[in-house]
C-alpha cells in the first residue's frame, strides 16, 4: 500500500464530495463506479490500489471508523 496519508487524502476528498463511511466502503472495491464526477472515481481508482489486500482494506475500515488496528 502507499502512504497511509495517500489513503487519508483519499477520504477526505470523497467525503468532501458528500460521501459516507457506508458509501465509500460499497463503492471501493466496484468496477464501476456510479458517480458523474471524474474526481470521487479517479479517487475510487486510487483508493482501490491502495486497498489491493485484505489487510490494507481493514487499514481503510479502521481509518474509517476509528478503530485502533493491532498488528
């Protein structure tokens, strides 16, 4: 995964644009994404290489929801 602060940025956008928690985490692993504005799904796209495994996605849901993640 890139920076952890790529994934935060990525956040920020999409919820800058209005999107919930819940949105971001149905649309993230989509291959289409349902949005008109090229920004949120050039984020997705981002986003989407950043949460390549199942261990970065659960870095993303805790991120999300601010859960303190044990390695």
């Amino acid at each position: 995964m890139a920076e952890v602060s790529s994934m935060q940025q990525a956040v920020e956008v999409l919820r800058g644009k209005g999107l919930s928690n819940r949105d971001i985490l149905s649309n993230v692993d989509n291959s289409h994404f349902p949005f008109d504005d090229e920004e949120v799904v050039m984020t997705f796209i981002d986003l989407q290489i950043e949460c390549s495994s199942d261990k970065d996605f659960n870095k993303l849901v805790a991120y999300l929801y601010d859960f303190d993640l044990k390695d």
